[in-house]
C-alpha cells in the first residue's frame, strides 16, 4: 500500500505542536498525585482513586479506503480505584473500569464485550481482591486479580513504558474479554478471564540473596470453562523475577515498565509460565493443553553527570496450544488462543531538561509475531512521552508501521491460515492521568 508521506507529516507536525503548546503553557511543575485516603487509625483506612487514559488515532487504509486514514477519537480506560484496610494483616482492593469504551458498536473487535453490553461502555467490575499480607516473605491475595505472568500484563495499562503496551498476543485471562460461563459455552469471545484477571488465589513473597532481589507469585484460578474444558481443570501460573541491582517498589507482585530514574539503576530477568489442561481448542475439531511461557528484561540506567535515564524493555514469549491448523479458523465453539513464538523490544530516553511542566522522552520499539499456522506480522513504533507526573500525567505522540493491525493479534480468526494483510501507517496522540 502507498504511503501518503505528505499526509503523515502534516499529522507528525500538528500533533507535536499540541505537545508543545501544552509543555509551554504552565511553566509550574505538579507534585506526584496520590489517591484521596480517610484514615481511622494505622490499621483502618480507605482510598479512592481514579484513571483515564483517552486517544486519537488515524490508519492508513481504514474502513476499506487504500488512500484515506481514519480519524478516531476513543476511551481506552476510565477506572475507579477503591483500596483499603481493616486490620494490620487484612486488605482489600475494588477497581472498576470501562467496558466497551473503545469498541463502539459492535464491541471491542477481540471479544464478546459488545454482545455483553448491548454495544454501549458500561463500568463494571475489574478487581476484587481480599488481600492477607503477612509478611514481606509470603502472602496471598484472593478473588479476582491480575494472574502472575508476563511484565507487560503486569504492568497493566497505565504503567506501561509506552502508551499502548499490549501488541504481542495475549495469555488466557486477557485473550478473551469475558468470564468463564460453564456449561458449554465456548462463544466468539471466549471465556478465561478479563482484562488479565481470573478469579483465584495468588501466592507471593519476595526474598534478597547476596544482595539482590528475588520475587515469587504462584497462581491458581479458574481458567477456561467450557468448551474444551469439561472437566472444570484449573489454571495454574507462576512467575520468578530476579532483581540484580535496586528492587523495585510496587503493590504487591505488579510491576512496572520505566520508573523514569526514581529506582535508581535496575536489572531484571523474570521468567514465568501458564498451564491449563484442555486449555485451548474445539470440542468439535480438536482439543488441546495450553501452555504459555515467557521471559522479560527491564534495564534503567541514570546516566552520569545528570544526562537523563535510558530505558530498555525486552520481552519473548512462547504459547504451546497444539489444536492444528482447522481448529484456527473461526469456529463457534473454540477458544482458539495464539500458537507460536512472539517478541517485543523497546528503548526509550528521558531527556533530563524540564520544558514547561514535564520532560520528553523518544522511543522506538520493534514487535515480531510468527504464529504456528498463519503468516507473521511485524511493526515498527517511534514516538515521543512528555512527562508530566511519571506514569500519572502523561502525553504520548506516536507512529506505527507494519501489518499487526492490518492481520490481527487478537482472536483466532487473527491466527487463521487465510489472515492477510498489507503493511500500513498509523499515527495516535494519547492522554493518561490518574490520582
């Protein structure tokens, strides 16, 4: 496909004017937001909470025009953050976010959030969480959380490196966009989970041999319901995460991609891996186990003499889900999660000079998927952050080129051997803020 390099431009320009018309425009900086907090005594308090994050996109080629970009605004995330405290070892969280918010009519495209909804954004439940945290060495958190995986989910989508981290395909509890059902149900949005959540038990702790940082989590949670799996086999995931350098100060076992040098210098390698049996698959055209491993690398560097803060994210993943080839195309009874390998690589620069209230940080960031029974898809990113508050002010102005949007990364009909698609443009400016 042709790219219109003149119309690209004119949106690179406009869009890094925006950012700097809003640099310039306060020349105070803000502090770091922190949720509201009623507090009762050490042991008994309440916080509230909140985040949005907001876009604008234009794609080349969308909506079947090969000389045209769309221009799309959308909610990507409005969520309500409740966390609180009724005894010295007892916890809970309850957040809530906006469903379908980005999708339109017709839901979300990867899931079954439109037919859920009645094709309009509905809040609804995203967590609920009984937390028991005893000890920095072991402690267990109960009902529906975030499952124990790859640094990407964990980092959840406000505590990404880059505005929109999700681009390798997903683990179970976020393939899907709904809950397990029962019964037979294995529909066109699947049913393993939300958002990254399941409804479980996490086990966690976090020892410091020689010096460095080790964090263990240990799930296990509801998984997949029906279609493959009749006989209500769990989902069991786990993840190891080794500090080298400084740790890394988050809730619980989360993570995060950049803490834009306020941990110091960091290295960390974390593995981790996802089972369930007849996890994946048809009833009708083959079953079969899944299994989902990864490995993550984050490294931030203070540079000497105050010349800002290098940023690096790596991540691999492999998914084992052996259904075959028949089993990929779209069917209305399989759950037909990604098989084959995946990666992901970014590098970003915090530029130490404050213009106006925040700071600028370019990055580039390459993704490679090659799915077992389809064709690969490959994109390029390059883009720019302004800093205004961390991960709780940010603006995000970037361009993509590839074929991940164009053939699909979500769903089985995405991994199906016909998927096709051309390389194209896009371009987005982004807004997150939470408090």
């Amino acid at each position: 496909m042709k790219v219109e390099l003149s119309r690209l431009w004119k949106k690179v320009l406009v869009a890094g004017a925006a950012v700097v018309l809003v640099a310039g425009a306060v020349s105070t900086p803000t502090s770091v937001y922190a949720g509201g907090t009623i507090k009762a005594d050490d042991d008994k308090w309440i916080s509230v909470g909140m985040g949005i994050r907001s876009s604008f996109s234009a794609i080349e080629g969308a909506g079947g025009s090969s000389r045209h970009y769309s221009n799309d605004f959308a909610i990507d995330n409005a969520r309500i953050y409740i966390n609180g405290s009724i005894h010295k070892y007892v916890k809970f969280t309850f957040n809530t976010d906006c469903f379908n918010c980005g999708g339109g009519p017709g839901g979300q495209g990867n899931g079954s959030a439109g037919s859920l909804f009645g094709n309009n954004s509905s809040m609804g439940l995203l967590d609920a969480i009984g937390k028991f945290e005893f000890d920095e060495k072991f402690n267990i958190w109960f009902g529906r959380t975030l499952m124990p995986s790859e640094r990407g989910e964990l980092n959840g989508p406000f505590y990404h490196a880059t505005y929109d981290g999700f681009r390798t395909p997903f683990f179970s509890a976020d393939y899907s966009d709904n809950f397990p059902r029962g019964g037979n149900a294995g529909s066109s949005g699947g049913n393993a989970g939300l958002y990254g959540r399941d409804n479980g038990a996490v086990f966690f702790g976090k020892f410091h041999p020689f010096g460095t940082h080790l964090l263990y989590a240990a799930a296990v949670s509801t998984g997949l319901r029906g279609a493959t799996n009749q006989g209500s086999s769990l989902m069991y995931t786990g993840r190891l995460q080794w500090n080298l350098l400084n740790d890394e100060d988050n809730p619980g076992y989360y993570t995060s991609g950049t803490y834009y040098g306020t941990a110091g210098d960091i290295v960390a390698i974390a593995g981790n891996v996802q089972h369930q049996k007849d996890g994946a698959g048809s009833p009708t055209t083959g079953t079969s186990d899944f299994t989902g491993v990864s490995v993550d690398l984050l490294i931030e560097k203070l540079l000497p003499n105050n010349m800002g803060v290098f940023t690096f994210n790596g991540e691999f993943k492999r998914f084992f889900a052996n259904y075959g080839v028949n089993s990929a195309a779209n069917t209305t009874d399989s759950f037909r999660v990604f098989n084959g390998d995946s990666w992901s690589v970014n590098a970003l620069y915090l530029i130490p000079q404050q213009v106006g209230i925040g700071r600028f940080q370019p990055y580039v960031r390459f993704v490679s998927i090659d799915p077992r029974y389809s064709a690969m898809r490959q994109e390029f990113e390059y883009g720019l952050n302004y800093i205004i508050s961390g991960h709780n002010a940010r603006i995000s102005a970037y361009g993509r080129y590839g074929d991940i949007n164009s053939k699909g990364f979500a769903g089985g009909g995405a991994y199906s051997p016909t998927a096709a698609g051309d390389k194209v443009d896009s371009f987005h400016v982004a807004l997150q803020m939470q408090y």
